[in-house]
C-alpha cells in the first residue's frame, strides 16, 4: 500500500487497486461513514447527491356499482 496522507488522527493508504485505506493512529482502520468522511475531507473522492425517490401514483379503487 502506498502512503498518501498523514495527520494526527489517521493515516490514509491507497491500495493497489485504486481504493483507499483509512488507519488510527492506534493502528485499527476506520471503515464506514467515518471512512467516507475523511476521505472526502482530504479530496479523495466526491460524494454526489442521491436520486429523490420519485413517488408512484396510487390507484384508486373504482366505485362498486350494484346490478339491479
């Protein structure tokens, strides 16, 4: 792993696959949205916006007509 950054509280590795690694300085590594936020603070990677969920219409229940 190669050495990309160094701070007080974390030590940030780019693996050889492109990833990254996020390590404490108490040597345990940091995964999650902890790990998300680091990363984007040190303009690693870019977060982008989720979708908005597009709501679906709900059908309506016709009238019941009575056969007389």
């Amino acid at each position: 792993m190669k050495l990309i950054k160094k701070t007080k509280e974390h030590t940030i590795y780019q693996k050889r696959s492109g990833r990254y690694g996020v390590q404490s300085n108490s040597k345990k590594w940091i995964n999650g949205e902890d790990k998300v936020k680091i990363l984007s603070k040190a303009k690693l990677i870019t977060l982008k916006a989720a979708a908005p969920k597009k709501e679906e219409p709900v059908a309506e229940e016709a009238p019941v007509e009575s056969a007389e």
